[in-house]
C-alpha cells in the first residue's frame, strides 16, 4: 500500500521560510513525477511545483523565483524549500506522485500539511 509522510508545515510570519518534506513508499519513486499542490479554503487545488523523473522543474507564476522543489531518489522524498511567504501561501500542501504508464497512469496523494503564514 503506498504511504506518505509529510511533514514541515506549521505557522510562519511573512517574509519567512518554511522546508516540506514528502517520503513515499511502495512506488517505484524514481520513476514517478513528484509535485506539491496547494488548496486554500474556498479555492481549488493548484500546481505549486513539479519536478519530473528526469529532474525538470515547472513552477507556475506565482511561486517561480520564491519556492524550489528538489528529490532525492535514495531516500524516496520530495523537498519543497520556501522563502518569502506571502499570507496567499497559506493553504493545505499536498504531495503527488504521478506516473504516466501505459496503458494506465498511476497517481497518488499525500493527507496535506498546513501553512498557515501570519503575522
């Protein structure tokens, strides 16, 4: 059964930084896309950064230049480094593993962690 372990979110005050911590187990983790999502209340679940099985980044607008997303296969984890939160960070994170198979995909979703960036 795949199992994920999040951990690393909590409260923090603008300006500040914060390190999400995502390790999988029961996948071939290497294989598998490896993403953060965010879902803020009232609001839908967005893309905050993708890091693809050949080590591609794809970040969208609103986080490029203040988040960083890196993996480390041995361990089986993904890393989300945060700086300068802006109070719009704040929402349940989400860890993703994707894996685009043929003729099935597989996909699956971590429980969340809170960010909550407040002063």
């Amino acid at each position: 059964q795949v199992r994920f372990v999040e951990s690393g979110g909590g409260l923090v005050q603008p300006g500040g930084s914060l390190r999400l911590s995502c390790s999988v187990s029961a996948i071939t983790f290497s294989i598998y896309d490896m993403s953060w999502y965010r879902q803020a209340p009232g609001k839908q679940r967005e893309l905050v950064a993708c890091i693809t099985n050949h080590d591609r980044e794809i970040y969208p607008d609103s986080v490029k230049g203040r988040f960083a997303i890196s993996r480390d296969n041995a361990k089986r984890t993904v890393y989300l480094q945060m700086n300068s939160l802006k109070s719009q960070d704040t929402a349940v994170y989400y860890c993703h593993a994707h894996y685009a198979g043929a003729p099935s995909d597989w996909s699956y979703w971590g429980q969340g962690t809170q960010v909550t960036v407040s002063s």
